[in-house]
C-alpha cells in the first residue's frame, strides 16, 4: 500500500506553488495524495503569517493535529511556510505532536527530512533563511489535467514596508537562473500547460539585487517566444518598481495578459509615507494613467489597507477617493493587522477594531458597486477565454478566464479544457461573468 500524504494550505499563491512542489517531490518518492486528512500518513500545513487571524487559523489546525496523533503513533506532522520561520521551535515546545518544523526556504528538502523522520524519529526543524532558493521538482505527473500553473522566478522581499512580516519569513530577494525558468517553462507547456503566471514577491526586481540579466522586462520577452505558450501573467508589481519599459510590454507582447495586479496600500501620502511604500499618490496615479494609455482595455487590481496607525478620516478619504478616481477592476482590502518585529509595531495612532472594521465595510461597498459596473460594461463584448475546466454547477458547464482576468461560466456540451475560445459575455454577476461559445479565439501559432 502506498503511504498517504495531505497538505492544507493557507495564503498566498507562493504558498499554493510551494505546496504543489512539495506534493510533486513526495509523488516522486512513491507517495499519493489523500483528500482527507484522516487517511493521511504525513500531514503537512503550509501557513501564512502575513495578519494575525491567517496566523491563528494555522495554529488551530495544528493543534487539531495532536488526536489525529494519537490515534495513529505513525503519523507525521509538519508545519512549513512563514509561520514555521516566524515562530521556529518555539511550535516544537507548544505542539508536542509536530515532527518537522520547516521555512519556506528549506522546502526543497523535505523527502530527506521525512525520511529521516521515519528512520530515527527524530524531531526535525530546518530554518536557513540565508540559502538560495531551488528551482522546482521535476513535474511529473502532477500537472496532469490543469491548463494554468505557476511558475516562481523570484522569493524573498528587501522593501521592508513597516507593516509587513514578509522580508523577515521569506528572507532577502534572490532570483533564479533566466535559462532554468525558460527551460521549466519549455517543460510545462510540453505537458499541456497553456498560461503561466510568474511569481514573486516583487517580480519587477528579477535580478536587480545580483545585478544580473536579463531584467524582468527581457525575462518576459524571453518567455513570449516560446512556442505553445499562450498566455503569462506575473504578479506581484511593486509601484515603485515598474518601470516604462515594462509598462510598454503591454502593447507589445501577444502573450501577456492585460491585467496587471499593483498593490497601492493606501490613497494617503502621509499614510504611504509611514508605509515606506516608496511613491506618492500622484506617482501611482500617474502609473495608471500610462498603463491605460498603452492598453485601454488593462485591468487593474490592487491591495488596500485600512486603520493602518495614524490614518485620521481623511487618510482614509484619500483611499476612498483613490478607488474612486482609478475605478479597479477588484481590491483586495484589509484591516491592519499588527506583526511583531515589525516598525509599524511602534508607530503612535492606533485604530481601534471597531473603526478599522467600519472603514473596511465602506471601502468594501464601493468597490463592489465599482466591480458590478466593470462586469456589466463587458455585457455583449467578445472575450477571448482559456477554458480551464468544469464550472461549479457542473452538468456541462465550463469555467475559464478573460485576458483581464475574470472568470466567465458557460454551457459547452464538450469538454473544451486548454482550448483558447471567442464567448460573447451575456451577463456581467459581482464575481463571475457569464458567456456563450462565438468560435475558436485569436490562436497564438509561432
Ligand atoms: N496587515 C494587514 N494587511 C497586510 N498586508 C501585508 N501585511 C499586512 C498587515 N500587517 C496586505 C498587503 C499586501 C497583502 C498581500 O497583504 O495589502 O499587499
Ligand atoms: Fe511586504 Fe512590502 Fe515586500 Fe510586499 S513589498 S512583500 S508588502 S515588504
């Protein structure tokens, strides 16, 4: 019988690709997934610490591990990601029933650990925030059926925002080799991989702290000419960083999508400055307006934060009047959270729970009526979708997403997974669209 592994995952997508390589390094040692945490030999939770309730949520399951424990004395349990490297083996002295505590960057390890584990039972953390990161498993198998996957070009954050535990729990910015990226993404378009998103934390510095090459505008470049590969998308900017020749790729590129997904934290200078976000609103502004310029149709997405320390009704105003003046297509909104270690930890002005929520609620409202219009306004256009799947209703209904993003359902009485589709958008809901079949899309040939 092949021994069972689950993994429950928190967080971010550097979180979800983690745990996608960690599944395909076990399945390389002759391990198969579980779906349920019950059956599992090994069990592992990948946690986020980036606000306080993600951290509380992790630690919760861990502590659900401990009768799971004792019921099988075999199983092992680990904790792996930022809350691993946050709290390090303080969590072996709190949960008795952990085996294995591991940093984000000393995943790539994990079948030696595990059989070590298995060997000595022996209780093992692994923390070195100093080493380089390591490129994917082989995927093999793992990618079976999926048209969409992520591919990590960079990890770590050296811009310090004083709210944000990242730079600590990821480490400082390190790149991977440009000819192993284009070589992996060679890889996976061979395996029926259509569109891949490039991640990091701050993609826009691929290779700047090694003064390496290429730059991430001629990684994109690169990656545009590789045969098969129909669509990449990269997340995250940081404003700061996004310079005019990345900007004008835009216009250029067949394959990179028209969306770009730029965290502004707030619309307050005073606000952003004790952020140490590094522009203005005005700068930022001033960003949207070239994007738009180089391609009307981009959608924009951001990140917002609301009772942030010392954000007084017209800091928050000034947030209101950004969503206002830029018209996202989506925000990711969120009540500031305090992380020990970090500067903002000893800023004065702090927001009560009550007002942060308030804030949140209205910004929240707003955007909803903002994102409803956005979707209407694509009502009778033609969109070009990669079918990613079957929808959540089932009984023949499709699921894929526009060029800018945004999920549209439809009917297809044959499975069209991988295939790139002309819809015309019928209806325009608050989180999805809804289209029917035009004919085949603009097929990326070279
Ligand atoms: N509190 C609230 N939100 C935070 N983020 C990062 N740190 C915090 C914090 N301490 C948000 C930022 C970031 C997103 C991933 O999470 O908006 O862009
Ligand atoms: Fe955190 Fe700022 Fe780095 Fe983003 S850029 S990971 S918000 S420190």
């Amino acid at each position: 019988m092949p021994q069972l592994f689950h993994i429950k995952t928190f967080g971010c997508q550097m979180n979800k690709h983690d745990s996608d390589s960690i599944s395909q390094i076990l399945m390389n040692e002759g391990y198969q997934q579980s779906k349920s945490i019950d059956d599992a030999d090994i069990v592992l939770v990948n946690t986020c610490a980036v606000r306080v309730k993600a951290e509380e949520k992790a630690l919760s399951v861990l502590g659900r591990l401990a009768p799971l424990k004792q019921k099988k004395r075999n199983l092992i349990a680990g904790v792996i990601g930022c809350v691993a490297q946050e709290q390090g083996t303080d969590l072996l002295k709190r949960f008795p029933h952990l085996d294995l505590i591991l940093g984000p960057r000393n995943i790539h390890h994990i079948d030696k650990f595990i059989a070590q584990i298995k060997k000595k039972r022996e209780r093992i953390s692994s923390l070195d925030l100093s080493g380089q990161i390591t490129s994917f498993p082989k995927y093999n198998g793992y990618l079976k059926g999926r048209v969409t996957c992520f591919l990590k070009i960079m990890e770590g954050c050296d811009n310090f925002c004083s709210y944000c535990i990242v730079p600590f729990v990821r480490g400082r910015e390190t790149s991977l080799s440009a000819q192993k990226l284009i070589d992996e993404a060679n890889r996976l378009v061979r395996q029926g991989i259509k569109e891949i998103t490039l991640i990091g934390q701050n993609v826009n510095s691929y290779n700047v702290r090694n003064g390496s090459v290429p730059t991430f505008p001629r990684l994109l470049k690169e990656l545009d000419s590789i045969s098969g590969l129909k669509r990449i998308r990269f997340t995250t900017s940081h404003p700061k960083d996004l310079s005019d020749e990345l900007i004008g790729l835009f216009g250029e590129l067949t394959t990179l999508c028209p969306h770009i997904h730029l965290p502004v934290q707030s619309g307050s200078d005073a606000i952003l400055g004790f952020m140490n976000r590094g522009y203005t609103r005005d700068t930022y502004l001033s960003l949207i307006e070239r994007l738009r310029k180089v391609r009307p149709d981009i959608a924009i997405t951001t990140d917002l934060i609301v009772g942030f320390p010392g954000e007084r009704e017209q800091d928050f105003q000034d947030s209101l009047r950004l969503i206002e003046d830029v018209k996202f297509d989506n925000i990711f909104s969120f009540k500031y959270s305090e992380r020990s270690g970090t500067r903002a930890v000893h800023l004065p002005g702090k927001i009560g729970d009550t007002e942060k929520q308030r804030r949140l609620f209205l910004l929240q409202q707003r955007q909803k009526e903002i994102t409803l219009g956005k979707n209407n306004s694509l009502e009778g256009t033609i969109q070009e979708v990669l079918v990613e799947g079957p929808g959540k209703r089932g009984n023949h209904q499709l699921s894929g997403r526009t060029a800018g993003n945004k999920v549209v359902n439809f009917f297809s009485p044959t499975d069209l997974r991988g295939e790139l589709l002309r819809l015309n958008i019928i209806q325009g809901c608050q989180n999805s669209l809804l289209g029917e079949i035009v004919g085949a899309g603009d097929q990326k040939t070279s």
